[in-house]
C-alpha cells in the first residue's frame, strides 16, 4: 500500500494549479474580459440591449464600453452610461481606448484605508497631466509629465515621483510595449512607485520610480478610472489591466503580477 503524504496530490503525478496571484484583488479590471458594449460603434442612438461582449467575440472595433467588470465576480465595475464619453474597444487586443473626453466611473468607490498596492498597465498617448485613478480633487494619481507622476489622497499634500533622466514614452499606436506603473503604501504609510515594462529586453525592470519617502496615511478613496474625477484630466491611450489590492506588494508580489498580466 502506497501512503500519501500531507501536501502530496491524490494522484500520481496530478497536481492543483496555484492560485493566481490576482485573486485577491479588490478590483480587477482584465483586458479583452467582461467588457460589454452597448452603443453601436458609428451611431449612438442605436442601443444594444441585451450588450455585445468580449466575452463572446461581439464587440466592435472601436465600440463604446459600457461596462468592464470586474474579473473576480466582487461586484465592482466601472462603467460609462453616455455614449460620447464611453472608452472604446480596440478589437483584437481588448483594450480601451482613452482620450480627452473618454472616462468610467466605479459603481461603487473602493476606499483604501491602509496598505494598499495599485497596478495600471497601459500605453501612453499623452504624459501632460493625465490621471490613471481618482474620486475627486484630494483623491488622484497620474502623470504629470513623461518624468513625474503626482499623488494626493484625501488632500494636500502632494506626492511627486519624479526622475532625473528616465522618461515614460509615448505612442500612437498599440503595437508599443505598455508600461505597467504601481502605486503601493506600506503599513507605516509610506509610498513608492515602480514602473516595469516587458517581455525582455526591459527599459525598467521594476523600477523604482523617484522619491521613496513620501509618506501619508490618509484614506484614498477611488471612484474614477482614467480620469481625476468625472472628465477632468482624463487619461490619454490604451489601458489593458487594473488591479487595486488592500495589501503592500514587495518585489517578489510584484513581479508575480507583471508575470500574470504582462
């Protein structure tokens, strides 16, 4: 008779997948996964109802997202009920296609009152002060400039991770490689960012990404995604992934993640 040891799998040679490193999350917003679409590409006025989805092929090229749900069933989504100001499908990759004009809203604001680690991975069109994640004025993160990124949560003061020489790039055109920016605080409030980009070769490798001692306990309270608050300094190019978490990420958490959305 064959014992089986504690951990060992039931049988010979079998074993459990290992749970991804996203299922904790708060928010999941997965690429090219439970979006749904419903406005027609070229006429607003013509509604989908029931919605296309990504999860079915039917989306459009170019199609206004109504909806991205989030991937772990929390019951999180963002969303964009006017047609005009929907982020549109980019069909064969599963993006969404931001501009000036184009944001979502959380229908239910995530507030982050301890550690907490956020990934947003995308291509940038734009660096001139375009906001990843916010809620409001005292409750934002984005890209100041192709060399600085600011913070503010729940107010002054402001956060500022900047680079002497690194810079983030710009393209117009999906085929560039995103960048995959994290925000993280740890449990005595302090802050750091890191930027990663991939598969190698890499430009940043888990950079760490300007100051390391900005510090700040307040709660940071989100309920916009690629906007400040609603149409104010709107993100600008195509977002693949967002993952908000209510723990500190180290390094070995993180590049677990870049390995799972990269």
């Amino acid at each position: 008779m064959k014992l089986i040891r504690l951990g060992q799998t039931l049988c010979e040679g079998a074993s459990f997948p290992p749970i991804p490193p996203t299922a904790n999350a708060l928010l999941f917003l997965r690429k090219n996964t439970h979006m749904f679409q419903g406005f027609a590409n070229d006429d607003c006025s013509i509604v989908y109802n029931p919605p296309r989805s990504s999860d079915d092929s039917t989306m459009q090229e170019q199609g206004p997202i109504t909806k991205w749900e989030d991937y772990n069933g929390s019951g999180v989504y963002a969303e964009q009920t006017t047609c005009v100001d929907c982020p549109l499908y980019y069909y064969g990759y599963g993006f969404a296609i931001f501009d000036t004009d184009r944001f979502f809203d959380l229908n239910t604001p995530v507030s982050l009152t301890g550690e907490f680690t956020i990934y947003f991975r995308a291509v940038f069109s734009s660096t001139n002060s375009k906001a990843l994640i916010g809620g409001d004025t005292s409750n934002f993160w984005r890209v100041t400039n192709n060399k600085s990124f600011r913070l503010r949560i729940d107010g002054t003061p402001n956060h500022d991770f900047t680079e002497v020489t690194d810079t983030i790039a710009t393209s117009v055109g999906i085929k560039s490689v995103p960048y995959i920016c994290v925000l993280s605080r740890d449990a005595s409030g302090y802050l750091s960012m890191f930027v990663h980009d991939g598969p190698r070769p890499y430009n940043y490798n888990d950079k760490a990404w300007g100051s390391t001692t900005n510090q700040d306990t307040d709660t940071m309270t989100i309920s916009n995604v690629g906007a400040k608050e609603d149409d104010v300094q709107n993100f600008s190019g195509w977002m693949s992934d967002v993952l908000v978490y209510d723990t500190h990420h180290d390094s070995a958490q993180r590049n677990q993640v870049y390995q799972y959305i990269g």
